[in-house]
C-alpha cells in the first residue's frame, strides 16, 4: 500500500487564512486533517468531484471557495450587503470535504463508494466531526445544504451564495445539468 501522503490543508484552500475567529480557523483545519487521517487515499488530487463527475474534486472545491468570495464582493460592494464571511469560507472549504471518506480508491484507481458514502447523506461525516469540534450550527447548515442531493434547501444568504457557486462550477467542469420547473406555491 502506497505511503499516505501528509497534507497541508490550508496551502489547499488559502482562504482559510481569512476567517477572522481563530477558533473557528482551527477547527476548520482540524476537521479537514480528521476526515484525511480516517480516509484511504494517498493523494487529494486523485480524488474524483463525484461519482458521476470524474473531474478532480480538488480544484473544483478551489474554484467554488474563490466564486463564493468573489459573489460576496460583489453583493457587499454594490448593495453593503452583510455577509459573514467566517461562515462562508468555511463552509465552502468544507463543503465537500467529507468526499475524502465517501469514496475510497478502488480496483484500477477507479473510485468507488464506501461503507460511509453508501450509508449517510453527503457532507453527514463532514457534519459530525465539524459540530464535535465546535463549529456552529450555521455552518454546518451552509455545508449540508449546498448540494441538490440535500434534503433541505439553505435559509441563509451564505448557504444560497455556495449553493449556487458549487452547481456553477459544476457546470463548467462537467455540464449543464439545470431544469426550470414551475411551481406555484404559497408564500410562507
Ligand atoms: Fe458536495
């Protein structure tokens, strides 16, 4: 078996080094090197975006955390929109960091699913580990809800600004997977 390969979460993602609350900072990376020390890989970039989207998860998470800063510049510059940045970056670091246990390399380097992304919804593991560390409810709720697999649309502005970044870039890795449906419902 090939030696794991040490990682440097935060030469991956510099923008962990924005997030103000030094606490929240650490436990970001703390959860990041828990999900790589329970995971089998040896190497990040080998890890595929999805199952149906062979293109690596790497930088397409780079990107997304770079789309979800630049949306907030642009809302805050234009309107002063309020946007808490500590939740955003950190939950689009985290957003799909838990791919790192939901597949496991398998026969010809192809990657399959394992026992924990066949059992629990993505971004669950990620999710756990995160709240055992201390990191807000909020965040986890940005984090859980980014992808259309979730059970729960996001109800924050952070949520909706990554929601939006990762199906984006998803696009422009692997393709246009929007439909418009029309609905008619009442407000709430
Ligand atoms: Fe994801």
């Amino acid at each position: 078996m090939s030696q794991k390969k040490t990682i440097d979460i935060v030469a991956l993602y510099p923008q962990i080094n924005q997030i103000k609350n030094a606490d929240l900072r650490n436990a970001v990376i703390a959860v990041w090197q828990a999900l790589w020390d329970q995971s089998s890989w040896s190497d990040p970039a080998q890890i595929p975006t999805s199952s149906e989207i062979s293109y690596p998860n790497l930088p397409h998470t780079q990107c997304v955390v770079t789309l979800c800063l630049s949306m907030a510049d642009a809302l805050e510059h234009h309107h002063g929109t309020p946007i808490n940045r500590d939740y955003l970056i950190a939950g689009a670091v985290l957003q799909d960091a838990s791919k790192v246990v939901e597949y496991a390399p398998g026969p010809e380097g192809k990657a399959i699913k394992s026992a924990i992304g066949r059992q629990f919804p993505h971004g669950f593991w990620c999710a756990h580990l995160a709240i055992e560390k201390g990191i807000p409810y909020e965040i986890c709720h940005v984090m859980l809800t980014h992808s259309s697999s979730a059970a729960q649309f996001p109800s924050t502005l952070e949520g909706k600004i990554l929601y939006f970044a990762d199906q984006l870039d998803v696009i422009a890795i692997h393709g246009d997977r929007w439909k418009k449906h029309l609905l008619i419902g009442k407000q709430s």
